[in-house]
C-alpha cells in the first residue's frame, strides 16, 4: 500500500466507524420497542413478531438490490439513500403512534428496513480498504464505532421512559430523536472520499492483481470453495441475532413486567457485546483463521440463547444478550472477511447483498414464529429453538474442508 492511500484509508475508517456509532443509536431504538410499538398501535399481541418480521423482510429484499448498486455505482451514494430511508422510516413511526395510524407504522417498518439494509453495508466499505491478511481487522475497526453508540443509545433513550406508563404517545419522542440522529449518520457518510470501491481496486493494482473484468454470475461465486460455509454461518448468526433482540423488549416488559425504561441497559450490554471486543476478535480470526472463528461465535450464540429460558432479573438477562453480541460478532466478522476475500471489487456487494437477503428472510421467519411460540408456550419455546438454529450448521462447517486463514490467501 502506498503512503498516499493510507491517511486516506485513515480518515474514511474513522468516519465509517463514527457513522457505525450513530447508526447504532437508532438501531438499539428499533430493536428495543419496535415490537411494542407494533402491539400498541394495532392492538394485536398475538401478532408481535410481525413488526420485525416487515422490516426484516424489507431488509432482505433491499440488500440484494442495494449490494448490486454498490457494485456499478459505488458504496457512498447507497449509504446515503439509506440513511434518509431510516431517517424516513422512524418519523413514520413517530406519527403512527402519535395519531394510531397503522398504515403510517407499515410503511415505517418497511423504510426501517431499507435503512437497516443499506447502513450493514458498511462491512463492504470496510472491506474494500484492507488486504485479505489485514481485513478482518479493518473490518473490526470500523465495527469499533458502535462501542459508543451502545453507550449512547441508553443514554438518550432511557430518560425518555423513566417513570412512565407503556402507551403509544410515550414512543412519539423517541421515534422523532431516532429520525434525526439517522439524518447525522447520513451527513457524517457523505464525507467519505474516495468511494471506498476505487480504492479497492487501487490496492488490488498496487498488489499486481489486473483491474477487475466484470462480475462473475452469482451462481458460480456461490461455488467457490469457502463460500457457503461462509454463509451458514452468517446466516444463522444474524437470523437469531436479530430476532432474539427485536422480541427481548416484549418478553422483558409484557412477560417479566419490568420497567420499559430496562430494555434499553440490556439492548445497550447486546450492542455492546456485538462491537466491544470487535478489536480484539479482528486480530484473532485473522490468526487462527475463518472456521474455528465460525464454530466459536456460533457455540456461544447457541448457549447464551439456550440460558433465556432461565432467568428473569434485568442484570442476567442483560449479560446474556452481552453473550450473545460477542459470539454474533466472532462469528459475523469471520464470515463476512471470508466472503470478502472470495469476491473482487466489483463482486462483494452483490455477494454480500444476497447473503443478507436470505438472513433476513430467515430472520423475519424467525421472528413471526418466535413470537408465535413466545406468545403460546413462553420463553423457553423461544430459546430452545433459537438454540438449535444456531448451532446447527457447526457439525457440517468444521466436517468441510477447512477455510483457507487471510495470510494464506494473501
């Protein structure tokens, strides 16, 4: 790498990791009362997993669509577009539970979704401006970010529970903060120059690799060797992920009936454990390689889920969840580096757009039967399954040949 391209790598890591903090504020919003919202403006319990489900769902879709954009026109201009969606999405959700309007919630849930869609695009940048035996590690630096916001966001959200009853009007204030703070994300991204793409490209020539032809069809990346292993684990990593955090707000007031203000302390202990470690997490799966880092993250997911079904207290459930970061975070990062490794400059987006289309999908499923089962036979039925989600694709990751380490691929 030359001395030129690295204060710019510098400074575009720091801002895309600034840019990871704030999103994350708005994030731990949607995941704290997304589903409580969704049950006090339309009245429906039994229905709880589906405002995740719809953002979810309209997250899967948009990835596909937004990694292949990334590909011809560059990550900033996607980043941007969707920054003002989840901008978009959360004053929506602000006058949903202002006026009742379902139709408004709907359509906030789905440009939530477009929001969340685009800003985990943000790996793809990051991606783009390391080495493979250096890439986990630029990977984790800009995941760094969301350290502070996991700070930040019960800093800002809680005051605005404390001491006050479940009610929709309660949720109109912290939709509107989540629509504005969304909007300095966007402002923050608009700084990143050059596109993170070009300078993929620039390292690839400074490395001797030839400027990248066209893509190759999606099908014949998926047959590369290290791909799907890859992807199950991403998969399953992130479905449970997001699922478990988007119903832990119900279970947590309407089942344990705590406080509303206490679901912000145990979603900012999972924020934190999914970035607090990233550092150190970069640095290990750079060292021992993608597919112990893959089977750790998913063990520790498994048993930190499997745990729920036991405890009550706000202190338990909140290291649980932490638990529950760090193994999502060892085994989100190994994947995404692998599949980044595995797929040029003009390929990544699109490649990482597909894998976030089926995990979302797999998600919002995951949430409506969650939900259902939460709702039906309670909180075990939720972790039980979830634990088996997760840890079932580990026999079949480390009975396949093992993943080539960065510093081989490099």
């Amino acid at each position: 790498m030359t001395t030129d391209l690295a204060p710019v790598i510098r400074r575009n890591t720091l801002l895309l990791s600034t840019t990871s903090a704030v999103n994350s504020v708005v994030l731990q919003l949607a995941a704290a009362v997304s589903t409580l919202t969704f049950v006090l403006v339309t009245g429906h319990a039994g229905l709880l997993g589906l405002g995740p489900a719809i953002f979810l769902t309209s997250s899967g879709v948009t990835a596909v669509i937004a990694g292949r954009t990334m590909d011809r026109h560059g990550r900033r201009p996607v980043l941007v577009v969707g920054f003002v969606a989840l901008s978009s999405g959360c004053a929506l959700n602000a006058l949903a539970t202002r006026t009742s309007s379902v139709p408004a919630l709907l359509a906030g849930l789905v440009l939530i979704g477009v929001g969340m869609a685009t800003s985990l695009l943000i790996r793809t940048a990051a991606g783009d401006m390391y080495t493979p035996e250096r890439r986990a590690r630029g990977i984790s630096y800009v995941l760094f970010g969301s350290v502070f916001g996991a700070i930040l966001g019960p800093a800002v959200f809680s005051p605005m529970f404390a001491g006050k009853q479940v009610d929709p009007d309660v949720l109109t204030v912290p939709w509107l903060a989540a629509s504005a703070i969304a909007l300095v994300a966007m402002a923050i991204v608009m700084l990143v120059r050059p596109d993170t793409r070009e300078i993929a490209i620039q390292i690839g020539a400074e490395q001797g690799a030839p400027p990248p032809a066209a893509a190759a069809p999606l099908a014949e990346i998926l047959r590369r060797p290290g791909v799907l292993p890859a992807m199950a684990a991403s998969l399953a990593s992130f479905a449970v992920m997001v699922s478990v955090m988007n119903l832990s707000g119900y279970v947590v007031v309407q089942v344990h009936h705590h406080a509303q203000d206490a679901v912000f302390p145990i979603i900012g202990a999972h924020v934190l454990g999914m970035y607090a470690l990233v550092m150190v997490v970069g640095t290990l799966i750079d060292r021992i390689g993608r597919t112990p880092a893959l089977a750790i993250g998913l063990l520790m997911m498994g048993a930190s889920v499997l745990s729920l079904q036991w405890v009550q207290g706000v202190p338990a459930t909140a290291v649980l969840l932490f638990g529950l970061g760090i193994g999502w975070n060892i085994s989100f990062v190994a994947a995404t580096a692998q599949l980044a490794d595995l797929s040029s400059a003009l390929e990544r987006g699109k490649l990482l757009g597909f894998n976030d289309l089926i995990a979302s999908l797999l998600g919002a499923s995951m949430a409506l039967v969650g939900g259902y089962g939460l709702e039906t036979s309670g909180v075990g039925a939720l972790a039980v399954g979830a634990a088996v989600v997760v840890v079932s694709p580990v026999a079949w990751i480390l009975w396949r040949e093992q993943l080539p380490t960065a510093s081989s691929e490099a």
